[in-house]
C-alpha cells in the first residue's frame, strides 16, 4: 500500500451532528459565528494584552501600590457598586447564563421523557396509526431537542458577552487603580516642585493632575466605546435566534394534539418578525453589483423618511452590512424585517428610491403593530396592511419630488 503523500492536505468532514437539520443548523451557525470572537472589539483585545506589562516597564513603584488599589476597589463596596454602575456586574450575567442551561437541560429532560412514552406506547402498537404516530412524535422531539441547542446557545452568547463585560470591567478597575497609583507617586514630586516656586506652581500641579486625568479618562472611554461596539454586533445574531425559536414554538403549537371534540386553544402571542419582500435584486446581488446607488446610512434614511411622511422618531433602524445577516435576509426572501427591537434594513432596501420609501413606509406599519400589541403567529393580515399603506407614503414622496 502505497503511504499517502505528506503535501496532499486531507479532506476534513465539515459535517456535525445538526448538519442538514434545518433549524437545529441555523442554531449551530449563530454559535460557531459567535464563537469566532469576530464581534469583539479590536480595542479591548489591544488593551487587555497590553496593560500589565506596560505598567510594570513604565512604572514599576506605581503597579505595586496599584495592587494594593485594585484590591480596596474590588473590597470596598461603594467603589465597588461604581464599578458595577460603570461596566456591568458579571456575577449577574453568569446569573443569567446559568437560568438559560437550566431551560436547555429542562427541554432534553422533556425530549427524554417523550421518547420514554413513545417507546412505552409502541411497545404493543404497530400498523399504519403506529407509524404516523412515531412520526409525529420524532417531530415533537425534534423541536425540544432544537429548543434545548436554542437555549444553549442563548447561554453561549450571555456567558461570551458577560466574559467580554467582565474583561472591560477588570480592565476599568486597573485603569482607575493606576490612575490613582501614578498620581500617588507623582503628585508629591509635583507639590515639591510647586512648593519651591512658594505656591506660583500651584496652578501647574492642578494642570498636570488634570492632563493625568483626562489621559486616563481617554483610556476607559475607548474601552466602553469598545464594549457597546462588540455588544451591537452581537445584537443581529440575538435577532436571527429569536426568529429561529419563534419558528419552534410556531411548530410546537402545529404539532400540539387536542381532544378532537374541544377547539385548540388560542395560539400566545410572540415576538416573531417581520418582513418587507425583496426588490428586483436581492442583497447579495446588489453587494455584489458594488452596492446600492443610494448610500447607506441614516442621513439617507431620514431624507426620504421626511419627503415620505414617514414618522421614524423614537424608532431603532439599523442597516445590516454583515455577511451573515444578509445571507438570513436573502433566505427569508426579505429585504428588511421589523422585530420588538426596532427595524433592519438590508442592502437591497437601497436600491433605488421608491424602494426605500415602500420599505421604510412597510417596516414602520409592522413598528406601530408591535406597539398595539397585535404580532402573533398569523403574520399574513398584518402583511397585508403594511402592503395597503405603501401607497399612500409613495405618493407624499412623488409629491415631494413636484413641490
């Protein structure tokens, strides 16, 4: 047998235990792209390899009395509550990522138990009625068990963002702690300066405490500036989660049998979401073709919201320029959609003008149709009304255009 060559790079099966599985795959892809870390901030990466050692080289004395600091701020609570104030409180978020493993161990429990009742139930059964019973049954699995990753996932992202939360927050702690160290050490250097000069230094030490402290102010901006950046970019991976379990619960309630003397029961109300329908291009092709005409921005969105009519105060619109979100946009044939949160809007949304105008007009009906309340699982009505009332916005914009 000839021994494989050591260039030739082997191939290396890409397929996991979800692979092909629908839903359950969309699960797996939101976390592996999370996973990827490609949502954190370069700022906070930088800062957290660079800070130790740097203040050790710069100022050996400082970071031990630094020590010292960290240790009364993290002990002394009402630093302590600042902190958390300033930068989250991590215990809290593991809090949470713990209830979100907890939901996911209580939906395999429930996916064992059916197969349990299953098992027991076909033990003596077969035939046709067995059959389509196993099957129904396999899809009801299938949905808890799709849930459980659901909600691991929901735990995977809160541990990763609170991990992320918890780095700032140490990173802050260290960044006051050195302020006060290095002011500790210099300050005395500065008022013996000042002292020989009988009190006409004084305002030079104030001035050189105040560059001290807008340096180290500087310094912990970038890094909450990092953090709210690193958090926005997890944002549309929560969204496209969201609507993949609302696709579940859609599909539990679908499956749910009743008594068939006794009408199902009202389906709850969820948080779904909402769709405007693709243009003549979708947003691959319009990124493709070198992207739309019109910018993306929220200049362009405001001008033709305004020549429109369309009312967007107090809405969250946000344009969607990730990879993965486009590519969830295109599945679901959509170049916008509208959830609780607030209205995306795709590449395509962009592609000429009368487009956008529909769209905005489309997204901010399905806005005014969360706020009353009214977005369950039978979307087509709701869809149809933000349909109807595209014209009327299109018009004041011609207008516009004539006025």
């Amino acid at each position: 047998m000839t021994a494989p060559n050591p260039l030739v790079a082997q191939r290396v099966d890409s397929t996991t235990g979800w692979s092909g599985v629908g839903l359950a795959e969309d699960v797996e892809l939101l976390v592996q792209a999370f996973r990827s870390g490609s949502w954190i901030d370069g700022a906070i990466g930088g800062f957290a390899a660079g800070l130790d050692a740097l203040a050790v080289v710069v100022d050996p004395l400082g970071q031990l009395v630094s020590w010292g600091v960290a240790w009364l701020i993290e002990h002394f609570k009402p630093l302590s509550d600042a902190l958390d104030w300033l930068a989250g409180d991590p215990d809290q978020v593991e809090a949470y990522a713990g209830t979100w493993s907890n939901v996911a161990a209580a939906l395999r429990s429930s996916a064992a138990d059916l197969d349990a009742a299953v098992a027991a139930d076909l033990a003596t059964w077969s035939g046709g009625a067995a059959t389509a019973y196993r099957a129904h049954a396999g899809r009801q699995r299938g949905a808890l068990t799709t849930m459980a990753a659901g909600a691991d996932a929901l735990a995977v992202v809160t541990t990763g963002t609170g991990l992320v939360v918890a780095l700032v927050r140490e990173l802050v702690r260290d960044l006051i702690a050195d302020f006060v160290s290095v002011l500790a050490v210099r300050l005395w250097e500065w008022l013996a300066i000042a002292g020989g000069t009988l009190g006409a230094g004084t305002p030079w030490v104030v001035a050189q405490v105040s560059t001290l402290a807008a340096r180290w102010a500087a310094k912990i901006a970038r890094l909450l500036t990092g953090l709210i950046g690193s958090l926005r970019r997890v944002a549309p991976m929560l969204r496209r989660l969201n609507g993949v379990l609302g696709r579940l619960e859609a599909e539990l309630r679908r499956l749910a049998r009743h008594d068939p003397t006794t009408p199902p029961p009202a389906p709850p109300r969820r948080t779904g979401d909402l769709h405007s329908r693709a243009g003549t291009l979708s947003n691959r092709e319009v990124m493709d073709a070198g992207g739309p005409p019109l910018p993306m921005s929220r200049e362009t969105i405001d001008h033709y919201a305004r020549l429109a009519g369309v009312d967007l105060d107090g809405v969250d619109v946000q344009v969607v320029t990730m990879p993965d979100d486009i590519t969830y946009l295109d599945f679901t044939g959509a170049i916008a959609r509208t959830d609780p949160l607030g209205v995306q809007l795709g590449p395509a949304a962009f592609q000429d003008e009368e487009t956008l105008v529909r769209t905005l007009a489309h997204e901010r009906v399905h806005v005014e149709q969360y706020r009353q309340g009214r977005v369950d699982s039978v979307t087509g009505p709701l869809e149809d009304e933000a349909y109807a009332a595209e014209e009327a916005f299109v018009d004041n914009w011609r207008r516009s255009q004539h006025g």
